[in-house]
C-alpha cells in the first residue's frame, strides 16, 4: 500500500461534469417533454498519487467508465478540471503529451487489438508512434521487455490476437499500453471477462507493475472482491457521484454510506455459518436525465427524511480521509 505523502498528487480532478444531450422520443413529443440532457457526471472530484491504484466501484451506468474516458481524453467533459503533477490543466496537452502521461487498458482486448496486425507489430506500433524507440534493433529490444513484463513468451511476437486466450490478450493490451512509460493507467473493467482464475493472475499482475514502475491504476470496476483485493484507496460512485471514499479498510470494514453497506451485503459469503447483513436497495432507481433536488440516494435510502429529499449533501468528513456524501451519517 501506497503511504500519504505531501507531494503533489499525480492526477487531480475537480469538479468534473460530463451531460450528455438526449433526443425526444415519440411519446415525449406527443407529451411535449423537451429533450435533456443526461447527467452521467456531476461534480466528481478526486486525486490519484504516484504509485497509487484508486479503485472506483459502482453498479452498471453511475458514470464510472465515463469519468475513466473524460480523464483519459477520450471523451470532453461538460465542466471541470483535470490537472496533472505540474499543476498543467490538461485540456492544454496535445494528444501526443496526454497519451505518454496517461494510458487506458479496456475489458474486451480483443475488441481493442488490431486482429490483422501480430503481436510483435501491435507493440512494435504502439513504440514507434511514441518514439519510444529509435531503430528497428530498439524496437524488438523493446518489445522483448515488454512481453517479459507482462508474463508472455516471446514466442507469441508471431501470432495474431485470435489465436491468443482472453487472459493472453488482456496482457498484450497492458503491455502496449506500458510501451509509452505511462505514470498513470486508466484501467476499465480490466478482468470482468475473466476467468475468476485468470483475474487473479492479472490482478497480481498490476501490483507486480505499480511495485516495479511505480504506475498507478484507476481501476474501474463493479466486482468488489476485485477491488477490495487491488485497491489501496476506494471511491463509490452512484448516479454520476462520489458517495463514499476512504481506505480500502474504511471502505470494507467501516462503511458509512447506506449505497456502499448495500453493495458490501450483495457480495456472496462462502462460509454458510457466516451471517452477511441484508440492505436490499427498494425504490426505483432515478431517472438520470432529471436534474434531483436533494440526496441522489433518498428514494432507495432505507433511512430517507424530508430533509433529505430537499437538501444535496456534500461529502462529510468521517474519520482519517474516509468521506461519506450522508446527512445522517451521526445517526444511522
């Protein structure tokens, strides 16, 4: 685990908004609803160490994935900042300089491998548009390092990504990604298409790359097992918002938000004599196109009030750095 530190943070998102705008369907213009826009982010802060990995967790559409894309430079945010180390807003990177700070790792790698180019090319490109190396004798040196960091046989410089398993791509994904010596990777859903076997030699994997490189991970995920096991700090996301931060102690032994005890209750216990409290989530899930007065939360919080369905909470210190988006944190 990464120690606090008072140096910079590596990577510092404030405020971060991402709406995106929606088109009327026919039942909205028979009703005469005006389009919208969908608030997939909204108002996300958060930093990232060097050496750190930040898990973000949070069920299918809270805006995780999105906020990974915004940082990256995939997609512009609606608002907001992201700054790097140097205290250089990052929307004044070129390309060129963005993708050698920062890189991204996606869930389907066979998706995002070329599958008429070889292994040995895919990285020899990945190399070559960065200059990260110089002559075509660099070049195989460097993809030689390259597959040995990520565990693969250099064997596999022939083969095309068809031929490999979707552990072996995963890890040709990595590696093209560490061609450009990144401090940061954007990591996305990087094992859900996992074997629960092969997940776990990935994970290993990343801390095998944070301990020699010093690279820190945002690891965007929805399995908190994974994140729990990977993760030194923890951010919950629900409807676009950070909820809860903490350690990843604070997180899975302490948690404050009733959003994050719910997620921690669905996770399956194999021990059968082991009792995992129930907070099933009730209330239907809000519409994410309407703009909410109050708590995102309140209509599936079990501990709802008027106050709550009036007033939007802000982060509220708990203990330590462990921060919980809750008005009633002191009673419940």
């Amino acid at each position: 685990m990464v120690s606090e530190s008072h140096a910079p943070a590596l990577l510092t998102v404030e405020n971060l908004e991402k709406r995106y705008g929606s088109r009327r369907g026919l039942s909205d213009f028979l009703s005469g609803k005006q389009a919208g826009f969908l608030h997939a982010l909204k108002g996300v802060s958060l930093h990232v160490n060097e050496g750190e990995i930040v898990g973000v967790v949070g069920e299918s559409g809270c805006g995780k994935s999105t906020l990974g894309k915004c940082i990256v430079g995939l997609q512009s945010p609606s608002g907001g900042t992201v700054t790097w180390s140097d205290g250089r807003s990052m929307d004044r990177f070129t390309r060129f300089e963005r993708s050698t700070r920062i890189q991204m790792v996606f869930q389907d790698p066979y998706s995002s491998l070329n599958p008429r180019f070889t292994i040995g090319r895919l990285l020899k490109e990945a190399l070559a548009t960065h200059g990260a190396a110089r002559s075509k004798g660099d070049l195989a040196t460097e993809v030689d390092r390259l597959l040995g960091i990520v565990g693969l046989p250099l064997s596999l410089k022939q083969k095309f990504p068809y031929a490999l398993s979707g552990g072996q791509r995963q890890r040709v994904s990595i590696a093209r990604a560490l061609a450009v010596n990144p401090q940061l990777i954007i990591a996305d859903e990087p094992v859900s298409a996992l074997d629960a076997s092969v997940q776990a030699q990935i994970i290993n994997l990343f801390e095998e790359i944070r301990q020699k490189l010093r690279v820190a991970f945002l690891f965007v995920a929805h399995d908190l097992n994974v994140v729990k096991r990977v993760s030194d700090r923890v951010l919950v996301m629900y409807l676009g918002e950070i909820v809860e931060e903490g350690t990843k102690d604070d997180i899975f032994s302490r948690p404050r938000h009733p959003y994050t005890r719910a997620l921690l209750s669905a996770i399956p216990i194999a021990d059968p004599s082991i009792k995992n409290p129930s907070a099933i989530l009730e209330g239907e899930l809000p519409d994410p196109h309407e703009i909410i007065a109050g708590c995102a939360f309140s209509s599936r919080c079990p501990y709802v009030t008027e106050r709550c369905r009036q007033s939007q909470p802000d982060l509220i210190p708990v203990s330590g750095t462990q921060r919980a988006r809750c008005i009633r944190l002191a009673e419940i």
